[in-house]
C-alpha cells in the first residue's frame, strides 16, 4: 500500500458518497456541505476497514478528515507512510 | 452470509427466552398500567449480565457478538418494548464510550455500566429538537475548570431512574457530547407520564440549570458531538430497535396465532376462516422479511462493512412499520378484546407506534435511504462501465 492507492480508495469512497461527482482532493467537503454528519460515521467506517486500523478519540480532528487529502493524510500517518512533500 | 445460528447462539437465545418467559411476560402488562419498570426487574436483568451485553470482556462484560445481542434486543422486545428501551439506552452510552471515549473515561464507566451499577441514558432531544438533532439549543461553557450546561432534554428514557446521562450540548455552536451524572449540581430529572406507547420506560424531562460537571467529562472532541459520539450511538440504537421490533412482531404473531386456535365463531375455530389467515399469512411473510435485514445488519455489523449504517437503518425502518402492521392486525384478529388491557396486543400496538417515531423517525429513515439507494446506483453503473470496458 502506498500514498496514491490510498488516495485512490478515499477519493473513490467520497465519489460514491457525492453520486459520482468528481471532487478537486483540496475541497473542504464539510465546509462547502457536501456531505454531512451520516457521511462522518461513514468515513470512519470506511477507513477502520478499508486500511484495518483504528479511529480513535484522539483522532478526532477535522484537519484528518475535511478532504480527500487530508484523508489520505491521515491514513498514511497512522500507517507510518512517508507522505509527498 | 451464514444465517443458521450457531451452537452457543442457539443456547443464549434459549436462555434469553426462558428469562423473559418468567421474568417480564407476566407483568409486562402491569408495568405499562402502573407506567413504571420495578428497580427489582431491573436488577434482574443487570444479574443475568444482559446490560453488558455488549461491553467486552475486558471491562467486565459479556463481550456478545452482533447476532446474539440481536437476538437478546428480540427476546426482551416480544416480552416488553418498555424493557427493551432500557437495553437501547443503556447500549447507547457503553457504544458512545467504546468508540470515542478516553482510556480513562472507558476504565472508569464500562465494569459499571456492564454490571448495572451505573445505569445509562441518552439525552439529545429537547422541547423544541427532535429530528433537527444537529440544532440542540442547550448550551456548555467551560467556567472555572468545569463544564456548564443550560437546557433541558425531552422523553429520556429511563431518565427517571438512570444515573449516568450521555448529554448533548452546544460548544460556541459546535454540537459536544458529555458525561452528566444525576448527582451533579444543577441537575435534575422530571418524570413523564400518559405516553401513548413505552408507558414504563420511565420516561423523564432533564433540566439542566447551571449543571456544573469536571471538565474531563466530555466524550470525544468539540464539534464531533452529533456527527461521531451520537452518530455512533444512535447506529447501536437502530440497531438495538430493529431487533426489538422484530421480537415486538413476533409477539403479536404468536399472540394471534394462540388466540385463534382458542375461540370459535360460526362453530368454527377462528383460525379456520380464510381471512383470518390472509392475515396470518401476511404477518408470517413480513416478520421472515423482517428477520432476514436484522441479520442482514448484523452480519455487516460484525464485518465493520461502512454500508452497516445503512443497512441498519433500512432494517429499522422496515421492522417498525412491521411491527405495527402486526400488532394492529393482531388487535383486529382478537376483535373487542384486542382492545382491553386483559390482552396484550394493544399494548403492542401502542409501542410499535412509538418505534416508528424513535431512534430517527421513518420520515427520517426514508430520506437517507432514498439517498443511499442512488450513490449505490450511480456506484454499481459506474462498476457495469468499468467492466464493460475491461472486456473490449
């Protein structure tokens, strides 16, 4: 597994959530209100299982979850990836 | 998806249904005419180890995987819907806990709330929110060290006798969850009564007036109350729900089914007239479908699948309208005396209404299904292409 697979995959997952809309990965979709609160259990679903690691308290920031590669981010970080500059 | 039980399923389902044969079916009855569950009941349910159904072993409790506390939230629907609601509630702050609360937080409440020292309930509604979850009017300021909280919460659930409160409130307009125990200063509870349905699930107001609590109270972080902390617990509420209507279901069934094979009319058994069994045949037919989502949920449940949100919610929304289709054909089936009290099923009609109106109201449910129903279309068109394209 590596940064652009797991990007893949997030961007994959929020399309499917936005009925196939292609998103710019920058895009706050919490701030813009794309999605909504269902879309947060969801996500968090989706990563706990997709990339078998754990969401906890401590990750409850909006910064690990606002866009696609704040996403991407976050997975890598809690998988210890090196991450592009 | 494996849908036979397994050995050890088998058995606690058995166990779960000889308790609630002895224990809650001979006085539900009573319960909902007196509007109060005995403290002795609950005591009883909290000795068998059902509260911690589902708090694992490592905190004290049963550790139940999804299909067995499924089949517990059955079990204690078709005996009292009221019971059951304790279940819901309770499951509502250990699931809260489970997934966001601190190590601290999850080592001091779960080996509580497993054993029924503490018992839980669940405080998001208010006089003026209910389905509008996200806009809560009460309020928390941090003040001295300490949590403040202003406002007043609406039909909680065992709110009269609980003593640990999962309470919602706004942080400078971002939706917080926290911890409120009854003793808390500024705290207090105000019993509801002459509810059409859940008449013992001791329903109360909270008011909270200057409610002082630590500051280590709150679960999760600011602004993630409503979307993770309650978003996960009202997940387990469907859940628990859904199950429950399945058992509340198959109460009227098996209460229809006796009553029909008892009393005759035209010198026939009632059970031998045709529309009686249309109406048999239909409520068998819906609580097969009904089963079939729950364990639907379950199995998702179990895997952690994304899509178990949805999926729950689907199974929440069909067993609450079946639910109330059987108890309303069960109290037609039984005539005049499906309408006294000396009969159950009216009591069962009254508290399949009110599943339709909680954990979500199906007005709600059937929004995001909809919702659902058109991301996985657009997803399995988009698959069809893909494939498509593979094979040119």
């Amino acid at each position: 597994m590596n940064e652009e697979s797991i990007m893949t995959k997030a961007a994959d997952f929020v399309s499917q959530y936005l009925n196939n809309a292609e998103v710019d990965h920058d895009v706050d979709l919490f701030a813009t209100g794309m999605v909504n609160s269902l879309f947060a259990m969801q996500l968090v679903l989706f990563v706990e299982k997709e990339f078998a690691l754990s969401v906890d308290n401590e990750d409850l920031d909006l910064d690990n979850f606002k866009s696609i590669n704040a996403i991407t981010g976050f997975v890598c970080k809690k998988l210890d990836l090196t991450t592009a500059a | 998806m494996d849908i036979e039980l397994n050995v050890a399923q088998q058995q606690a389902q058995s166990g779960f249904r000889d308790f609630v044969e002895a224990m809650v079916v001979p006085h539900a009855n009573e319960h909902d005419r007196l509007q109060k569950m005995p403290e002795k009941l609950i005591r009883q349910v909290a000795e068998q180890g059902y509260l911690g159904g589902i708090v694992p072993a490592q905190y004290g409790g049963a550790g139940m995987d999804a299909v067995t506390w499924g089949l517990l939230c059955e079990e204690i629907g078709r005996g009292s819907a009221s019971l059951l609601s304790l279940f819901t509630v309770h499951g509502m702050v250990i699931q809260a806990l489970l997934k966001w609360g601190t190590d601290a937080q999850r080592q001091h409440w779960l080996p509580r709330l497993a054993t029924g020292e503490v018992i839980g309930a669940f405080g998001l509604t208010e006089p003026n929110i209910g389905s509008d979850a996200s806009n809560i009017e009460t309020t928390a300021t941090l003040e001295q060290g300490e949590w403040c909280l202003r406002g007043q919460k609406r039909w909680i659930s065992f709110g009269q006798v609980a003593t640990l409160f999962l309470i919602f409130a706004q942080v400078d307009g971002k939706s917080t969850a926290f911890l409120v125990e009854r003793s808390s200063a500024g705290f207090s509870t105000e019993a509801i009564t002459g509810m059409l349905g859940f008449r013992s699930a001791m329903l109360a107001d909270i008011h909270l007036n200057e409610c002082r609590i630590p500051e280590a109270n709150l679960v999760g972080r600011i602004g993630f109350g409503f979307s993770h902390v309650a978003g996960a617990a009202l997940d387990h509420g469907r859940y628990c729900v859904a199950w429950g209507c399945l058992g509340l279901a198959q109460a009227g069934l098996d209460a229809s089914l006796a009553y029909t094979g008892t009393r005759k009319q035209f010198g026939v058994f009632l059970k031998g007239h045709e529309l009686i069994q249309e109406l048999v045949a239909d409520m068998i037919t819906q609580i097969r479908a009904a089963r079939m989502l729950c364990y639907r949920a379950a199995f998702l449940k179990q895997q952690g699948d994304p899509s178990l949100i949805m999926e729950t919610s689907i199974a929440k929304y069909f067993t609450s309208r079946v639910a109330v289709k059987v108890s309303t054909d069960a109290v037609q089936i039984h005539g005049a005396n499906g309408c006294s009290d000396s009969y159950p099923v009216s009591r069962y009609l009254r508290d399949a209404k009110i599943m339709e109106i909680i954990e979500g109201s199906n007005q709600m449910q059937q929004i995001i299904i909809a919702k659902y129903g058109y991301q996985d279309h657009i997803m399995s068109q988009r698959r069809l292409r893909q494939q498509g394209s593979k094979s040119e």
